[in-house]
C-alpha cells in the first residue's frame, strides 16, 4: 500500500470521528471543544505512530532487498570468475 494512500485514509478517519463527535455529542460548548480537541489530538498522534512504523518497515524491506543483492551479485561473480578460471584451463589444456 502507497504511504500516499495510508495518509489518505488516517485523515478520512479522523475527519469522520471529528464530525461523529460533532453531530454525536450531547455535550454543550468548551465540553464538546475540549473532547473534539482531544480525540483529534489522540487520532493524529496514532498517524504518526502509523506513520513511523510503515517508514520503519520500508527501510528494513529495503535494507533485506540491498542485502540479498549484495549476496547474489557476490555469488554471481564468484560463479564467473570459476567459470572463467575453468574456461582458461580447457583452452590451456587443448593446447598441449
């Protein structure tokens, strides 16, 4: 899933609690503002916690991916430098 998309959707969330909590509540005036204050505050505080974690989780993919490269563009080279060296030898070999 896109970050884009995670975004997109923890502000839907939280615009549609924002307005639960508007057309819901039965609180009057500073109440009502204090609650909505609060369970906006809670619900971007838990997009950034999402947030922070996907980003984690990308970079720790990313980093598996750069490894396992790294290991079979190893294995790759040391195939072809056996190859070669066997290639050579035939050649040499022929030629006696």
């Amino acid at each position: 899933m896109k970050p884009s998309t995670i975004i997109s959707f923890l502000t839907g969330a939280l615009i549609g609690a924002a307005a639960t909590a508007i057309f819901l509540s039965t609180d009057k005036g500073e109440n009502a503002r204090v609650k909505i204050k609060s369970t906006l505050h809670g619900g971007v505080d838990a997009a950034k916690k999402g947030y922070e974690s996907a980003k984690k989780a990308v970079k720790d993919f990313a980093e598996d991916v750069e490894d396992k490269i790294h290991k079979e563009s190893s294995d790759i080279r040391r195939r072809a430098r056996k190859a070669s060296e066997a290639a050579k030898a035939a050649v040499e070999e022929s030629l006696r």
